[in-house]
C-alpha cells in the first residue's frame, strides 16, 4: 500500500500524492501489480498488520510517520535528517530507506521522503521501482546528483542484521 501524506504544505501534500500515484502507475505498467494508493487519513495501519507499506512524506507531512517509523533510527523532518547520531541540516536532501515493519515478521516500511519539497522532488530522479536497479537500505542525496552524479550523495548504508546503524555498513561523504 502507497500511503501518501496530508499533513504537510500544499506542495508537499500534491507532491505526496502525484508520487505515489505514479509510483502505482509505474508498478502496474511494468509488472502488471496493483497498488493500493491511500492517503495518511485513510488507511488505518492495525488494520492490517503484515502489509508492506511505502510512505510519501517526511515526519512533519505524513501522518501514519510516528506510529510506522517513530522508533526508526532514520527521521526525516523539514529541514533535518537524522541517522544514528549524526544530523543533516537543510530542506534539499532526499531520502530513500526501508525498515521492517514493528509488530510484524514479514512486512516492512520504506520511506519515499524528503528533508523539504526541493528533497521530496528529487526523488522523482531515482528509479527505485525498475528491474535491475539496487539501493542500500538507505540513501540520502541532495540536488547535487542532478548535475555531479554520486557526488550528490551523502549517506548510503546497509542496517546491521539487528536493523542498527552502528551496526551497518555506511559511507558518508563530507561537504
């Protein structure tokens, strides 16, 4: 389920749901899936607890944030993205991440998130939903990709096996 989030700006709230229509449309035209797309007021989690679930947003934008990812070590606020203890500062970086989903023993929860709107369009560049493309557990970039390719990057990594960061593999590039 693509749950898209309702709680943020205007813009931030239009970019949610067009991105998470897309995205279904993207899935239903190269796999021949269909996905469900709800918004963060919709769709009561509890009410199907081994559902995988994307949310379109960040903390501060959708609402469903704190009750699927509240104990996430990756937060994502306007302005600010925080993973373990280190701390980005700024509305451009985008994020793509994936955590499994609490209460759960097979569903998990991605983020399709942005630290502003100028992050939340980035992710309209990455193809996480084609054949053939990998991504680390998570990523964060900035618009620097649009022009500088990897560059743009600033964290990449793999949780540990106990879905840690200080367990993990993660490479940070400085700016």
């Amino acid at each position: 389920i693509f749950v898209y989030g309702t709680a943020g700006s205007r813009a931030e709230n239009e970019w949610a749901f067009q991105k998470a229509r897309y995205d279904a449309e993207q899935f239903w035209y190269q796999g021949n899936g269909s996905v469900d797309v709800v918004s963060d007021r919709q769709w009561q989690p509890a009410s199907e607890p081994d559902r995988n679930v994307i949310l379109y947003g960040n903390a501060d934008s959708n609402r469903l944030w704190q009750v699927l990812l509240a104990d996430s070590p990756v937060q994502v606020r306007r302005g600010m993205v925080q993973i373990g203890g280190k701390r980005l500062s700024g509305a451009d970086y985008a994020g793509l991440f994936i955590r499994p989903r609490a209460g759960s023993d097979v569903a998990c929860v991605a983020a399709v998130t942005g630290s502003g709107w100028t992050g939340m369009k980035l992710t309209d560049l990455r193809p996480y939903l084609f054949p053939g493309y990998a991504f680390p557990d998570c990523i964060i970039f900035d618009p620097a990709v649009i022009q500088k390719g990897t560059t743009g990057i600033t964290v990449a990594g793999f949780f540990g096996l106990d879905w840690t960061v200080e367990n993990g593999e993660w490479a940070w590039q400085e700016k």
